[in-house]
C-alpha cells in the first residue's frame, strides 16, 4: 500500500475512530496536549489496523519470557552465519532487555563500533542523540532503550571506502525471532532506508526522504529517520522541514517514553 493510500485509509481510520472512541481522545485533549499530542493519539489507536501483521506490535501474551530472550541474544552473539564475508569477522552488536519500551533499528555496525561492542559509539551516535535528546547514559541504559541494527555485525567498506549495506543473511537468519522475543515497544525509530523498508513493509513511499517525510502516517509507533552520518549533513540542509517539525516531535516523544 502506498503512503498515499495509507494516508487515505488513515483518515478513514481517524473518522471511525472519532465516531467510536470520542470519549478517548477528548480524554487525552483534556490533559492539554498540542496539536502532536491530538496527532500522536489518533495514530496510536487507528496504525495497528494497517500495519502488516509481522511488524504490529505484539498485544497477546507477552513476555515471551525473559531467559528465552535472553538465549536467544547468546545465540545471536555467537553467530558466525556469514562469517565469509565480512572482512573484520563477525561481532554481532545488539544492544536489548526485557524491559526495553524504545526501539532503535539502525543499519549496521561501522569499524569503531565493531572494534568497541558499542553501538553508536562515534559521530553519528552523537547526532542521533542530539536528536533524540539523551545523554550517553539513558542512550545505553539497554533496561529503557534497545538498539537492533538490520544486520548486527560491520560488513566492512566498498571500492569507495563506504560503509557496506547490512548483510541480508542477518535478518532473514534472525529478524523475526528477535522481534518475536522482543517486549512490545511503545516507540520504534527506524534509522535509514533499510530499516524503513523491513519494518514498514509495503507502506514506505517511493524513497527515504519522502518515508520521513510521511512520518505523521507512522508516529507514534515508528519514527522514520534519515541515517545521522556526516554524509546526510547536505540532506539535513536541503530538508529544513525535519529539524524544524520532526525533531521537536521526536525530542518529545522520546521524553515521554523514557519517563513513563
Ligand atoms: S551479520 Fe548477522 S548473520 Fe552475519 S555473522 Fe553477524 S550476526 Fe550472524
């Protein structure tokens, strides 16, 4: 389904939403919120029935169990899977907990990364922060915040010296079984195309720019964002609109996350 098509069907949501659960939202516009705050309740309720089922958040039973998570984390970080093709070895680098309620889905580890065990432990990491308004320590605290990359190990550089796209063996191997085990997250940003394409399924629109830029269609649950690299310093430029409207409303929810 398009996004356009989605917005459409979104809106046809929000009406039946409106006409049903008018005690909910006026609830939720009594505690004072802004327009993000109306914005953020009418997706909460009506994305669940659009999303594909695979990437919905889980609402039956769960935890699935906390040492069934934790095994499979062990199976991850012993994974040798691909092993032939990454040029530094494998070193799965995933960061999660039972308890977790923010999801970080990124593309996968770069060289300092690797050599640290660290996710985000560099320059684009610092940006991202930025953006979501944390500091190292709640950025790591894995008991608030998980961090799944597409694929969990670096898979080295091109001709042009560029980070390598994550290896498709790492989540067809283990995507879905991770985010089976996974808790329920009440926010999901997706970092990059590959992130966008896997857990929005057939609703992204024709690039990564006009993903994020349809981020309204998405929010409350994913956010889509564009990688923090250095590189997209010159996107950031020409797309005044991301740090002007959604990083406010990305600062925001994160806040609200994060203290619940
Ligand atoms: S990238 Fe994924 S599939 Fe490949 S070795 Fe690392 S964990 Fe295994």
């Amino acid at each position: 389904m398009s996004v356009h098509a989605l917005r459409c069907t979104n809106t046809l949501s929000r009406a039946l939403v409106v006409l049903t659960g008018s005690r909910v939202l006026r609830r939720r516009r009594g505690r004072g919120g802004g327009d993000f705050r109306e914005n953020e309740d009418q997706a909460m309720v009506s994305m669940p029935t659009l999303l594909p089922t695979s990437a919905q958040p889980k609402t039956a039973k769960w935890p699935v169990g906390r040492s069934a998570l934790e095994a499979l984390l062990s199976e991850i970080r012993a994974c040798r899977l691909c092993e032939a093709h990454l040029p530094h070895g494998p070193r799965p680098v995933l960061h999660a907990s039972a308890t977790a309620k923010l999801c970080i889905v990124s593309q996968a580890p770069g060289l300092r990364v690797h050599e640290t065990g660290l996710s985000f432990n560099d320059a684009s990491g610092d940006r991202l922060r930025d953006w979501m308004g944390v500091d190292r320590a709640t950025f790591y605290d894995s008991s608030r915040v998980a961090i799944a990359p597409m694929a969990f190990c670096f898979p080295g550089y091109d001709a042009q010296g560029h980070d390598l796209p994550p290896r498709k063996e790492c989540a067809a191997a283990w995507r879905e079984r991770l985010f089976a085990a996974l808790p329920p997250f009440e926010t999901t940003l997706l970092v990059g195309g590959y992130a966008q394409a896997w857990h929005l399924r057939g609703h992204t629109a024709a690039n990564m720019t006009e993903t994020v830029k349809a981020w309204r269609t998405f929010a409350p649950r994913y956010i889509p964002l564009p990688h923090p690299s250095w590189r997209n310093s010159g996107w950031l430029k020409k797309n005044p609109w991301f740090a002007e409207e959604l990083l406010p409303y990305l600062r925001k929810r994160v806040r609200r996350v994060l203290r619940d």
